[in-house]
C-alpha cells in the first residue's frame, strides 16, 4: 500500500535534511515524499531538490510566492497518490515504522478517517523535553486545547482539507472541521515522531507566543464555543446570489438544457439552482465536509481533484471562484483536464481590482483574466463578461466563458 508523506517546507534548512531522511528510512518502502517549497528564503529548496535527484519517491514542487502551511498541505495532497497521508514538517522527524504502524491501525479500524499517537517533544538544540502522550478525542476539550501532536497524524482521503489561509494552527482547524463534519478519530499508544519546538511554532515554550498567535488562538475558541454539530452551511452569501444569477444567465445562453458539472460547489446551492431550471447537475469539490453536506442534501457530488480525468461528458462546466487558488501552471493543467470532459467552461474569477482581489485573500494566489486564458489556450474560444453590484463602477466578477 502507497503512503504519502506531505511536507510543506518554509525555511527549514538546518533541520531539513534530517526530517527527509526520517521518512525515507521507513521500515514500510512503498511510500511517497511531496514537498512542498512555499517559497523559502534560505537553501530549504536545494535540500529537497538534493533528494529528489536521490530518490524517486520524492517530489518536489514549489510555490511562486508564500501561501502559508495549510495551503501547502491542500496542495502537497493534490499531488499525492497514495491511500494514506502522513503529516510530515520540515522540522520534525518520523519514526521509522511510523508509515507501518498506520497501515496496521487503518487496516483494523475500518471506520476510522484519522490517527494520532504519541510524540516525543525537544528543542532546537535537540534537548529533551519528554514525551507528549495521546489520549481519547474529548471535543469539549479540543476547543479548548489542541492536545493532538500533528506530526504524529495520518488520514484516509476522507478526511476534510485544512481551512485555507490559515499560517498558524492550521492543525486545530483541522481536527474541529474533521470532527465537526462526521470523521471519525483513533490513537494508538506507540512514539510515532520527534517533534520539534522552533520559535516559527505555535508554542507557550521559549517565550515564542506572540499578540497575533494569540489572537488566532482566541478567533478559533469564539468559533467553536458554541457550536456542537455540523460546521457546514448552504455557503450561500447574499453577494453571491448576483453571481449565482449571472452564471444561471450565462449557463442558458449557452445550453438550454443537458447535463452541467459545478467544480468547487461548495454547498451545493448552484446545482440546486440549475436543477430546478432543469438541467441535471452534479458537482466536485475536495473539501470533505462539504461534499458529506451536498450528499446528505440528496445532490450527487464527488470528492475529486482537478488534475484527474473526469468519468462523464458535460455540456457546460463551472468553476466558480476556483482558480484563483492555484499556480498558473496548475490552473492550465487544470482547465485543459475539465475542458476534455465539458463541451464549454464557464469560470467565475475575482476581478482583479476588485473587493476580491488577491491582496486582500491569503489563500488566492493570484488573480487571473480573459487575457490569461486567451494566452493559456490559444487554440480555443475565450469571451468575458463582467458581473457589477448595482451601483458599482468596477466589478464583483469576470465570467470567462471558453468553448
């Protein structure tokens, strides 16, 4: 069985070495290492690069400018292909069997979406700090207190993706979505990683807290505070029923019936639209909690990546505000994969001086316009339309249609 190892690296040089070869020294061999540089300022980048030239099982790819380590993740898990995720930093190392031991617990916990274990803890000098021990996932503590080592975690690709943005405890997200949207925890009493106290962590120890961790820390405890059920919604803002009215315009102007794939539909709200007007639509999103959502709605949506081939034919494809999350490199491969299995595409992109505008989002990479996708495809039909709030002099929205 394939284990992916994913390893977001921002300026770990003096560590980094040593955290590969923890991985690579698995007892398990069939595993994958993707890395992800999220833009390093030191030599991090010429160490991953230095073992992937040395083995095959690591992959390197790299961020053109710094998304943050829960982006990193989502994107390390794209690239991977295995049927289990090891959280891997570029700081800490894994134990040998670790990759193992996590075969051995999914294998006997068949309802089980994520593991964790125990982790011994040191510090930058590599000083012992003693073992961190796991014990039973208590939610009414988890909001309290993240008391789960992430670099001991591995999870099914059922598991939610981390909540975009986020540069700091992108973990504790994680595990409140996880368990908030119906996936189910495990531990196992076995040291599964060192982890590694540096002052880039979210940590009390060495003084390393700071006002704005500390923020974060109490923006994440106001959320969760008061809620005991599922974190999802119909993620339908009042500002995006404009968009949802011109993407129903632009959908019928170019097919008045047949069949429409939503790519990131979120809670499902645009394929309720259109089903009513009497298309038939399905959906794909990665975000875990959201599909569960869309199906407990009766929709019929997909857990699925961009970069694999689609199983159907689609008249229309819609990816609404989807793009602007990914590299331009990425979002080329992207739209020619969904444009072999949709007859046209219809994207819905932030403008580009607009309240969505990449500077004002961590999680957009950059914001892309018809003259990108002109440039991307020049061998297709690409036409944009602008979507305003009435009122407005600039727009919400470009809707570029591409056939």
């Amino acid at each position: 069985m394939l284990i992916s190892f994913l390893m977001p690296v921002y300026n770990k040089e003096p560590w980094l070495a040593e955290a590969i070869e923890s991985v690579l020294g698995q007892t398990h061999k069939d595993i994958e290492l993707v890395i992800i540089n999220d833009n390093s300022k030191d030599g991090s980048l010429d160490v991953a690069e230095f073992y992937a030239k040395k083995d095959k099982r690591v992959k390197v790819y790299s961020n053109v400018k710094n998304i943050g380590v829960a982006d990193s993740r989502n994107r390390a898990r794209q690239f991977a292909t295995g049927k289990i995720f090891c959280v891997a930093d570029g700081d800490d190392l894994s134990v040998k069997t670790r990759a193992e031991v996590a075969i051995a617990f999914f294998k006997k916990r068949k309802d089980a979406d994520i593991m964790y274990g125990n982790a011994k803890v040191v510090g930058e000098g590599n000083y012992d700090l003693g073992d961190r021990k796991a014990r039973d996932l208590s939610l009414s503590q988890l909001k309290r207190e993240n008391h789960i080592t992430h670099s001991t975690v591995s999870f099914r690709d059922a598991a939610p993706t981390y909540r975009e943005g986020l540069r700091y405890i992108d973990d504790w997200y994680f595990y409140l979505d996880a368990a908030l949207s119906g996936s189910k925890f495990g531990f196992v009493d076995n040291i599964l990683s060192i982890h590694r106290i540096t002052p880039d962590g979210l940590t009390q120890k060495g003084g390393f807290m700071t006002k704005s961790k500390e923020r974060l820390r109490k923006n994440l405890t106001d959320e969760f505070s008061g809620i005991d059920d599922d974190l999802t919604d119909k993620m339908e803002r009042p500002i995006q029923v404009i968009r949802k009215k011109a993407l129903l315009k632009a959908v019928k102007s170019a097919c008045k019936k047949g069949k429409v794939l939503d790519v990131g539909c979120n809670g499902g709200y645009m394929i309720k639209a259109l089903n009513s007007k009497g298309y038939t639509a399905s959906g794909v999103d990665i975000a875990t909690n959201l599909v569960r959502k869309c199906i407990a709605d009766g929709l019929n949506v997909k857990r699925k990546s961009l970069f694999t081939p689609f199983d159907d034919i689609y008249d229309i494809g819609l990816a609404c505000d989807v793009l602007e999350h990914y590299h331009r490199d990425d979002v080329k491969k992207a739209v020619t994969n969904l444009l072999k299995s949709c007859k046209k595409l219809i994207i819905s992109v932030p403008y580009k001086h607009g309240i969505y505008a990449s500077e004002r989002y961590a999680d957009h990479v950059e914001d892309y316009t018809v003259g990108d996708f002109i440039t991307m495809l020049p061998d297709r039909k690409v036409t944009s339309v602008p979507v305003f709030l009435e009122g407005d002099a600039v727009p919400i929205w470009e809707l570029i249609t591409i056939s």
